[in-house]
C-alpha cells in the first residue's frame, strides 16, 4: 500500500488529505500510445483504455475556510494568514484521524498552481517544512488535474470529457494522447468568480459559500429575465453578463421591490429571481460547449470537477443533455467538488509512484503555472484539433 499526505490551499479553503491507494493496481510504467484515447492513426477512440487510478481508501480529509464578511472578496494576503494559522493544527487532525506512523507515509503534496500566489506560498512552506522535519520526498501537484484524477477515482468515470468548473478556472476538458486537452473556457472570468462577484452586489453571506448561497436563493426564483448568452465557439464569455446582472440588481435594490416583472407586470422581481436568472443563463451555456466537446470526441460520459460542480441544478441540467444522447454524468459531493487534500494526495501519490519527484529547490508556487500533465493552452490549439 502507499500513502501520502496532501496539502491544497490554493484560495480561501485550507485543506489537508491522507489517501491510501493500493498497490497491487500500480502502474508499471508510463502509459503507452495504446492506453491513451487516441490510437496510431491519430483519431479519438472514447472507449480506448485510459490511464486508470488505483482504488483510494480515503484517511482523513480536513477542511477550514477562511470567510469574508458579506459583500467582500478574500485578499490574498489575509486568505495567506489564516491558511499559517491553521495548517499545523489541521495536520495533526489529519495525522490523529488517519492513525498512520510517520514511517507509513511515502510523500508529502502539495498544490503547486495554479491559485493565489500568497496563499500557495503558505502551504508550501508547510510541505516543505513537514518533508524535512519527516525526510519524505515532495511532490507538487497541479491544482487541476488533482480535481479532475480525484473525481475520477471517486465516481468511477472512465473516459468522460471533463467539465471544470470553480472560482477561478471554467475549462472543458479531454484526456488524449497521455495529457489533458483544453477543447474550451472561459475568455475572461470564471463561472464562479461571477456567482461569487454577484454575491458581493447582492450582499449574501460568504458563509458557507457564496455560490452555495445564491443555488439556495435560485431554488426559490420563478422569473427568468433576459440576459447576454456569451458563447463564441468552444469557449464562454461572463463578464458582460455580471455587468448586466449587477445593472439589475441596483435597478431591484432603486426600485424598492416596485420592480415589476416585465412580461407579466404583476408580479414583483426579488433576489431569487436575479439569482435564478444568473444560474439559468450561464450553466445553459457551460451544457452547450461541454455537448459540443462530446459530439467531437465522441464520447458519452461527463465528469463534472471544482467547486462550482456540486450544484445541483447545474447537475440536473448536464444529465438532461446526457441523457438526450445516451450518456451519462458523474459527479460528486462538496467533499470532493469543493478544494480539499485528498485529491492532492491522489494526485500526487499517483505522480510519485511513476517516479516524480518535486526537488526542494524547485518548490517554489507558481500562482499562474499549469504544472505537470496540464493540457495544452489556446495558442497550441492547432496541434491537436
């Protein structure tokens, strides 16, 4: 058996992992042209044998956020503080929960990018302390790929096209050919960097989440009120619709709750409605490229990752176009969806086993850095397309 220690701080959610995994399933070696999803003639099988994750025990998996008061974001800085404050108690948490010796540990991870460069620093001077104080190698691990390998591991998914979805990435993506391809994102902010910006105008608690808080409020609109639909291809646009919807929400906030649904002229506009309408418009556009991706690989499963993945309309969305065209979604819980460590640990523990290693010199974070295994970015799009 192997086991690692994972740490993921690479915004305002603390998390520390330990995940065991089998090693009677370990890969022998790299994976072959044969493994990947594209076979010698260059095409895209989706049902090839793909590089496959070993069955995980999870041990311990520990969280704390640090929350901003309503209508603010987290700063960097402040978010680096409290990620120091409490990284030592929760690995002692971890350490007490997985009950494991020292001596049972084969490496200690850690998010190496991309995220917020403060607070990415912070936990890789923990990594780096805790792999000298316990003298076990370093692994650094792309934030990314360990969401998209711990959903796989954890859904069963096999070859799915990944939809991934949080506060700072919105990509769809594809494993081909041993790495992950970038089909489409977002050309300016992410999904939920918008939700979480809204949030802000319309003053919603951060506590737990503001995302969180706004499906909630979402549950309880009726009214769709018209927005820009910003899809250009493969790729999203968001920032000319949280213009439109903040427009909307100081109209709401000017009118009193005087503002009258503009089909009906009856019934009043309310903050479940604006949070509805948000929601509605842009997950109809994340199902719209993610079905244009499935179409052109081929392929019938969808992987839902990141933060915003556990909601559970988007969900329900994604799985009425999968099942149009008899396929399938696999998504997860906010254990899982939400940054944790344990998909660092996976990640990483899978890393270290193909003989990766992260040397102590090259452990600085990179908040902008796409790490190991990454998928190809815009400009290398022609490759491969």
């Amino acid at each position: 058996m192997h086991i690692a220690v994972g740490l993921e701080g690479s915004a305002n959610k603390l998390g520390v992992g330990i995940i065991l995994q089998s090693s009677h399933d370990t890969p022998t070696g790299p994976p072959s042209p044969h493994d990947s999803a594209h076979s010698d003639d260059g095409a895209f099988h989706p049902h090839s044998k793909q590089h496959s994750s070993p069955p995980v025990q999870i041990l311990a998996n520990l969280r704390h956020t640090f929350v901003s008061p309503p209508g603010t974001g987290f700063l960097p800085k402040d978010t680096a503080a409290h990620h120091r404050r409490w990284v030592v108690r929760l690995v002692r948490q971890a350490m007490k929960q997985a009950k494991v010796r020292l001596e049972d540990i084969d490496c200690i991870c850690y998010t190496k990018g991309p995220g917020m460069g403060a607070p990415l620093g912070s936990v890789a001077i923990a990594a780096r302390t805790l792999s000298q104080l316990w003298d076990k190698p370093l692994v650094g691990v792309n934030h990314c790929v360990g969401h998209i390998e711990m959903g796989r591991a954890i859904t069963g998914a096999e070859n799915p096209v990944v939809l991934y979805v949080s506060g700072g990435n919105t990509q769809v993506i594809a494993y081909s050919a041993q790495r992950y391809r970038i089909f489409g994102e977002a050309l300016d902010i992410a999904v939920g960097n918008c939700l979480d910006r809204f949030a802000r105008v319309l003053h919603i608690s951060n506590d737990p989440a503001p995302g969180y808080n706004i499906e909630q409020l979402a549950k309880k609109g009726n009214v769709l009120l018209e927005l820009p639909y910003a899809v250009k291809g493969m790729d999203v646009s968001f920032s000319g619709i949280l213009a439109r919807v903040e427009e909307m929400a100081k109209k709401l906030e000017a009118s009193n709750g005087s503002w009258l649904d503009p089909e009906t002229n009856t019934a009043p506009i309310t903050k479940s409605d604006l949070c509805f309408t948000l929601q509605e418009t842009v997950f109809a556009m994340l199902v719209e490229i993610t079905e244009r991706a499935m179409a052109h690989v081929g392929a019938v499963q969808v992987l839902i990752v990141g933060g915003v993945g556990c909601n559970e309309r988007l969900q329900q969305m994604m799985g009425i176009m999968a099942e149009e065209r008899g396929g399938s979604v696999y998504a997860t819980d906010e254990r899982f969806c939400i940054d944790n460590g344990i998909m660092i640990a996976h990640a990483g523990l899978l890393a270290h086993k193909m003989g990766f290693e992260t040397q102590l010199e090259d452990t600085l974070s990179n908040g902008r850095s796409v790490g190991q295994l990454a998928g190809l970015r815009r400009k290398k799009r022609q490759d491969w397309l």
